[in-house]
C-alpha cells in the first residue's frame, strides 16, 4: 500500500531485540575504551585536585596559627555544600584541627575517618536525600572509630538550607542551626 493511500491505516512499531543488542555492545566497547584510557587520568586528576585543595587548606591553617590575634592551635572548619565536604574530609588530612562543622556536605571515605582528631558538627536539611543516605554510614563507621559525631537533620529544610532562597531558608530551622553551630564552636574552640 503506497504510503499517501486515500484511507488511514494501522501503524507498527517495531521493538526489536537486536537494538537491545547492539546498544549493548556499544556500551561495553565504551566502558572498555574508557577504562583503558580514561579512567586512569580521570582519577589522577581528582586525586591531584584533592591533594592541592588539602594543600591550600594546609596553608590556610599555618597561615591562621601563625596570627597574633588567633590563638595557636585553636582552629576549626566550617563548609557548606562541596565546602562541607571538604571540611569533613580535612578533618582526615590535619589531627590539629579542634572544631569541624559540615553543612549538608558528602563524607569522605568511611576507611580515613579513623584518622579524624577533632569532633565533627553536622547540619543536614530534611530533604536532602543524597546526602541523608549517608548518614547512617557515617556515624556507624564514627562510633566504630571512637569518634565524636553529633549531627542533627532540620525538619522542613533541604540541601543548602542556610543559604537564602533554598528550601527552608525562611523559616525557623535558620536560626536553631546557627546557633548549635555557634554553641558548637564555643565548646570546642573557646570565646
């Protein structure tokens, strides 16, 4: 039947078996090409940018310790987001550290946090599912380790909560977190 037929006519899709197929195929020849030639220098990469953050960290923190007006060795972290996730995963890297606060940031591998010195503060938003997954990870391989882990989820907040304009920001789960972030700091760091 030519295809401009005066009467309309069923139509066909065909679900074919070989497109499960070859899409198959084409992943595994990818994920072969990638692993052999980019996974390697993917992961150096990521290893070199922790390392230099580490680095800058490190700097910071002489940097901090060496002014007059801070007392030597009375230092602490603070993040939020990725930064959160930095302060917690610099708390593997520095056992100088006194005080680590982490906003709704990822945890650093579970096998480094044996290596944590100082206590870790955790703020996390209610809705923030990525980031609340792991959190029974964390304070299992914390307790595991004999660390001091107290954290608190916000009730009606998500990722990013203390930043205004993110879900939460507006309401009273604001100032309950800042204020156990600031009683927090008291305690460890001092006035």
């Amino acid at each position: 039947m030519p295809l401009l037929a005066a009467a309309k006519s069923p139509s066909l899709i065909d679900i074919n078996p070989g497109l499960m197929f070859w899409t198959l195929i084409t992943f595994v020849v990818v994920l072969v090409i990638l692993r052999k030639y980019a996974f390697g220098p993917i992961q150096q990469m990521i290893e070199a940018r922790r390392a230099a953050v580490t680095a800058d960290l490190d700097a910071a923190y002489a940097y901090l310790n060496g002014l007059p007006a801070v007392r030597t060795g009375d230092i602490g972290t603070i993040g939020f987001c990725w930064g959160g996730g930095q302060s917690f995963r610099y708390a593997t890297n520095n056992p100088n550290l006194r005080a680590v606060v982490v906003c709704y940031g990822p945890p650093p591998d579970t096998a480094t946090m044996r290596r944590i010195q100082a206590p870790v503060l955790g703020v996390y938003g209610e809705n923030d599912e990525r980031i609340d997954a792991t959190l029974p990870t964390v304070v299992a391989a914390m307790q595991s380790d004999g660390k001091t882990f107290n954290h608190e989820v916000y009730p009606g907040t998500g990722h990013g909560f203390l930043k205004p304009g993110r879900q939460g920001s507006d309401g009273p789960q604001v100032e309950r977190a800042w204020k156990r972030i600031l009683e927090f700091y008291r305690a460890r760091l001092g006035k």
